[in-house]
C-alpha cells in the first residue's frame, strides 16, 4: 500500500493595501485640500501662532507699489529702465504644509503677486521638463550645440553648458532684450569675464538667456508648457501668469511667442498665488512626484539640489543650506526659492515641511523659519 503524503498548502493572500507602499498624500485640485490640527500631525498650534504673529509684525520694507519700488532701487545701475510688466503687492500672508496637510494659514494666500527670483527656481523646473524629455542630452553639453542663432557663438559664449546657465557660472557675455549683460554685474559693473563655469554671479540677464535658450529647444512657449506638464498635473489654479518684457518676442517656426523674463528685476517674472506656490514647493518635497504621477525625475531632483563648487549654497537656481551657512536656524537638508520683497518657498525635507512667505522683512526670514521649526515638537525627533 502506498504511503499517503500529505502536504499542508498555507494560502497566504495579500492585498493591495498591505503590497503596495501608501502613497504620501497630496492634494486634489483646487479646494480640494485638506487640513489638520498641528497638534494632530506633531506641531504646536501655540507656537505656529507665534511664527504667524512674528511675520505679520516684521512686514516687507518694500512700497506696495512695486513698480515705484523698483524704480528707486534700480536708479544707482547702469541701465534701470523697466521693460515689463509690474503689478501692487499685497499683504503679508503664508502658508505651512506638513506631511502635505495644511496646519496653518493667514493672509490673503489666493492673491497673485510678483515673486521677483522666485521665478528662478520655476524656470529651473522648466529646465527639468526640458532634460526629462531628452530634448538636453546632457547637462554638460554646450548650449551652443542646441540653440541654432549666434547667441553662445563667440569665443566667451561657446564654451557655456546647461549646467553653467543654471549655477549662474555661465558668464556669458552679449545683450538680450536691451540689456547687456553688465547691466547686472551685481560684482562689479566694470569687471573682467572670467572663463565660463570659474566664477558665480547672480545675473538676471543670463537667466533671461537660459529661459531664451529653453524656448529655442521647446519651440513652444514656456508658461504653455509649465501650465501642461507641471501646474495642471499639481492641481494648480489657473490664475498664475509667468511674463517676459515688452520686447522679448520672438519668431519660432513662424509663431510669434515670449521669451519669459527669470525674475522681476526689469518687471514680469512668475505671478501667483500662495496656494500654487505651496503645491509647486510639496513637488519638490515629494522628489518629483504628485501621488503616483511622476512630474519631474528623480535625476533632476538631484542635479537641482547639488551644490554649486564655487557657490556651496546654491544649486539649480535653488537656494540650499549648506553648513547651515544661509539659516543656521534652520536644518541641513532646508533649500528654498527666494525672491526679492521678501518671498520664499521654503522646504524642510527632515520634517516633511513646506513654509511658503510672502512680504516679509529679509532680514527676518531665518528667524521666521526657526520659529516655525520650533513648532515641530519632540516627538518628531527633533
């Protein structure tokens, strides 16, 4: 008689929920956002009201009328004249994200405002889009081999890579849209150029290049694609506007389009809301993706935030923390998009934090971002 063996089956049956990874949670479009407690996500209400309180005390020293602002403080450069686009500015007003959720809010955070430099790190993420699409090969690669006009020709320009443009290390060298380039040497009007990638300047007119540069590649305006590929897919309002100046047309097979200005230096720039810079600012937190959209790569998240070797704190047109060196009051891994007025997109990756202000006093921006931190109590390892 043969022996009967007997085999136990254990049946074990897993669902989605317990496969796959929760997603972190972003919000639906629009309205669609949801609120918690601070007490409820590891934050102190008490303390949050202080940083609130702190902002709406030390108020932007700059005149709500913008343009007359600018005007004032472009007088003491060699070519001042505003060529685009100004608007008032509002309030002070703010908005901090945790772990997506929004645990504290003030102001008028639905106004669209100028953002100055803050549209730098914006024009960034077009870059990103740019690359994702392997429309830039390699961020090392000359310009010149992509933009089909005389504008890296030279012998300054030729050498100038993506990768200098958006380090600010380019030191290009011509003028665009009425402004040569040393009408920005914010080091020094007179100076001699260096060699491309040697030295850092903070240069509006070659951020103007490099969004001039980006719009040759794309062949399709700029804000279009942000507005396709970026702000609808993050639930965005469609209230932001992103300008160029007067007379930064252009001809592309054939279609007229603007070449967007990268701040508010000689006016336009990005122009949005609170609430869309917050979701732009949990992009970037969430590496990339929006739920489980995948917006921007992991690569270019990388390259944006690597520090530049001749300016440690700055990156991709992003601002970083490194060594503590531009907030000691604020943690290691923070970077932030900045613009003049004061406005900023703070990002706190340690403790999934998005702190988004408009209108402050400069100098008091570190201290309103401790204050905030301060906030996250001990039980979140601080």
């Amino acid at each position: 008689m043969k022996r009967l063996q007997h085999i136990l089956v254990v049946l074990v049956v897993f669902t989605p929920s317990l496969v796959a990874q929760r997603q972190p949670y972003v919000p639906g479009p629009g309205d669609a956002w949801e609120r918690k407690r601070p007490e409820a996500l590891g934050m102190s209400a008490a303390l949050l009201d202080s940083a609130i309180a702190f902002h709406v005390a030390n108020e932007s020293m700059f005149d709500r009328d913008l343009r007359a602002e600018i005007t004032r403080r472009n007088a003491r450069e060699p070519h001042p004249a505003l060529i685009g686009p100004f608007k008032e500015r509002g309030g002070p007003n703010g908005l901090v994200l945790r772990n997506g959720y929004i645990v504290a809010e003030w102001g008028d955070t639905r106004r669209v405002d100028m953002t100055f430099s803050v549209t730098k790190s914006f024009l960034s993420a077009a870059a990103g889009l740019v690359f994702d699409r392997g429309l830039i090969k390699d961020v090392h690669h000359p310009v010149k081999q992509y933009v089909r006009d005389d504008t890296f020709n030279s012998p300054q320009n030729a050498p100038i890579t993506w990768h200098m443009l958006l380090q600010q290390t380019s030191e290009w060298e011509g003028t665009l849209w009425d402004k040569p380039d040393a009408a920005d040497r914010r080091r020094g009007y007179d100076r001699q150029l260096q060699k491309p990638g040697t030295f850092w300047e903070y240069n509006d007119v070659r951020v103007n290049v490099l969004a001039y540069a980006l719009l040759q590649v794309f062949r399709k305006p700029i804000p279009q694609i942000l507005n396709d590929e970026l702000m609808d897919p993050i639930g965005a309002s469609d209230t932001w506007e992103y300008h160029g100046y007067d007379n930064s047309d252009v001809i592309i097979d054939g279609m007229r389009m603007k070449s967007v200005s990268g701040g508010g230096h000689w006016g336009g720039g990005w122009w949005v809301s609170t609430r869309d810079q917050a979701r732009f600012g949990l992009l970037f937190l969430r590496n990339g993706m929006w739920g489980e959209r995948r917006i921007l790569s992991n690569e270019w998240i990388r390259l944006g935030l690597t520090r530049c070797d001749i300016r440690p704190v700055y990156g991709y047109l992003w601002w970083l923390n490194t060594d503590k060196q531009q907030w000691p009051q604020a943690t290691e891994r923070t970077f932030a998009a900045l613009g003049a007025g004061t406005n900023a997109i703070v990002i706190v990756p340690e403790y999934d934090l998005v702190i988004v202000v408009r209108w402050i006093n400069t100098a008091k921006l570190g201290e309103l971002i401790g204050k905030v931190l301060a906030a996250v109590n001990h039980t979140s390892g601080e």
